[in-house]
C-alpha cells in the first residue's frame, strides 16, 4: 500500500476513539478505517488508529501506549474502542472488564451469516453495535443501529468529458461500454457477466464491455477460461480484461452501465461507487445491493437474482436499448448516491452512536 513507514504518532491524552486494526492484510475491513479516520478526523472526532498495515500518514497510537488507557481522555470520563473484528473486541473486553480500564467497546458487524457461539458471547459483552445492512442487522442477537457504508463522492463523480475519458484509457471513444469491476472469480459472478456480454454484445455493435480486476493466484485458470470463452465467441476484442487498476474511478468514468453480477457478498461497494459517479447498475440480490439500489420511479438500477444469468442479461439487454432511460437512472444515480451513501454521512452517523454512550 503506498504510504506505508513510520506512522503518525499522536499523544494518547489525545485521543478519545481508538479504531483497532489487528490484520496486517488489507482486506474491507482495513479499507473503511484507512477511509473513515480522516473525515471522522475532519468532522471533529478525536480518533486514531492502532495496529499493522496501515498508511503512515494515518493518525496512530503504539502498541505499547496501550497501559496509558488506564487514564481517561482529558475531555471524557472513557475512551471508545471501536472494534471490526473478533480479535478486536477481544483485548478490549480484558482491557474493560479485568483490567478496569475505562472503556466503551462499540463493534461493527458486516457479517451476513449466523454467529458462532464465541462470536455470540462477544457481542453481548460489547456497549453498543453497529450493523453494516439491514440483512447484516437480521443475524444480530442484541440491539444494534445500521449505518451503512458511505462513499467518497468527490473521488467518485462524474466526468464532464466521457468521451475523452475513454480517449485517455486507450479505449474507443464512439462505443458506449459495460463495465464489471472487482476481483475475477467464481464468488463474483463474473462468469456471469461474461456470458451476459456473450449473449448481448453481438446484437449490439455500438457496445463494448470492460472486465477490470485482478484474479489472485488461485483463480488464474478460472480467468483464463473466460478469455478462452470470449475468444470462442469471437469477441476478444469486445470483452476487455483490463486487469487492476489504482485509478478505478477513472474507468468508471468512462462506463454507461455497471453490472454488480456477485452470487455472495459481505456488503459491496463497487454499485456505490458506479452511481456516485452517474451510472446505472445492474446488481444481483447479495449482500447490501438491495438496500443501496433505488427502483421503481426513481430508479438508478435493477436488482435480478443472484445466479441467475437469463434476468441477469435481461436487464442488461434493456437498459443498453433504451438511451432515454438510461441517461434518466444515471441522473439520479449521482443525486442518490451523493444524499444517501457519502462517506461524511456515515461518519456522523457512526458519531451518533459514539455519542449515544
């Protein structure tokens, strides 16, 4: 990750919120707190974070700070611990409960399974829990709030050139494009997407499609399978691998409709970040994608059934022949996202619940 050293060290007296992160992988989890400091920072959160893999310009406590939380915050009576993951609540519940440090425990839960027993116990210890998605909120045991995850809507926003955009990806700037974005497997769907595009772009010569995302080293054959069924068909060069990229909000600039087609996800952010940035997306019924999507009168998308490629390429297939309504579902997209999925709005919401305490 670029950034990484030494991190920015700040004075525990300091600080109110302490924001753990306990894997040194990056993984979603890692994601939201990399994102979520600065504009909790900004918005008047006396934050930071504590633990492996994170950038340096990060605010930071050590490790060994850690024996200073027997003292209260000079402005509270408690500090906030804001766990995301098992081995987060954990050492805090010690720290609380044996140790007597002056705590709150507040956790996050993305989950959208049934808890274990451990997982379970944890949670009923901790002083307030925030699900991710209303389907996340349904397999919890204790009261919870849902404060769903936000987006940076400057970073993702429309471009006043798409055209261009497309120009500056070496791509072709007459052809209106598809786009599906993510890791390349099988638990993303994106056979899905493939064999939609398959079905759909030989009727449609003015579309190309966009695959753009890495396939980790256990899903390189998956990958070369669908290369080799889009050479079959004949549409190598209007089926574009385009591997990962740093600038994504680059190529969804450059996208008049987005496919989220995943058969499991733990929440998704790629629909969020494709209507942020005025374009219409189909999504299966995974994960938060039900809940983030509008349909109906206002729709900025359509959700179809996970697994399901014939309503997968229908919806699709619509969209891609009514120009009219697709410029419609972009407009309101972008309003959308922008009232209802910015990241500062989830800031103050998880702030409520801090405050809450």
């Amino acid at each position: 990750m670029e950034g990484r050293g030494q991190p920015a060290i700040i004075n525990v007296s300091d600080v109110e919120i302490i924001a753990p992160n306990f894997k040194k992988r990056l993984s979603g989890v890692t994601s939201t707190i990399i994102q979520l400091i600065p504009v909790q920072r900004a918005l008047g959160e006396k934050i930071a974070a504590l633990g492996p893999g994170l950038p340096a310009s990060l605010p930071h406590i050590r490790f060994r700070d850690l024996p200073k939380l027997w003292r209260a915050p000079r402005s509270r009576p408690f500090r906030i611990w804001h766990a995301r993951r098992n081995i987060e609540m954990l050492p805090a519940i010690l720290m609380r409960d044996v140790l007597r440090m002056p705590l709150k425990i507040v956790f996050t839960s993305a989950s959208q399974r049934r808890h274990t027993g451990w997982t379970k116990w944890l949670i009923s210890k901790m002083d307030a829990v925030i699900a991710t998605s209303g389907k996340t909120a349904d397999y919890l045991e204790v009261p919870n709030t849902v404060v769903l995850h936000g987006i940076d809507t400057t970073r993702f926003s429309p471009s006043d050139d798409k055209a261009g955009a497309r120009r500056g990806l070496g791509l072709d700037a007459t052809k209106k494009i598809a786009g599906c974005f993510g890791r390349v497997r099988h638990q993303k769907g994106t056979d899905l997407f493939v064999d939609s595009m398959i079905r759909l772009l030989p009727t449609r010569p003015d579309w190309i499609a966009i695959l753009a995302g890495r396939a980790t080293t256990q899903h390189v054959e998956f990958e070369k399978q669908l290369k080799a069924r889009v050479a079959a068909a004949g549409l190598t060069d209007r089926i574009l691998f385009v591997g990962e990229h740093t600038n994504i909000n680059d190529w969804y600039r450059m996208l008049d409709l987005f496919v989220a087609p995943q058969r499991w996800e733990g929440f998704g952010l790629t629909p969020l970040e494709a209507m942020a940035t005025a374009v219409p997306v189909v999504a299966t019924d995974v994960g938060a994608f039900p809940e983030l999507l509008s349909t109906g009168a206002n729709e900025t998308g359509v959700i179809v059934p996970r697994d399901n490629p014939d309503a997968m390429a229908q919806a699709a297939g619509l969209f891609m022949d009514d120009d009219s309504r697709r410029q419609r579902a972009s407009a309101r997209a972008r309003v959308h996202a922008m009232n209802a999925f910015s990241i500062e709005g989830e800031a103050q919401k998880i702030g409520a619940v801090y405050r809450s305490l």
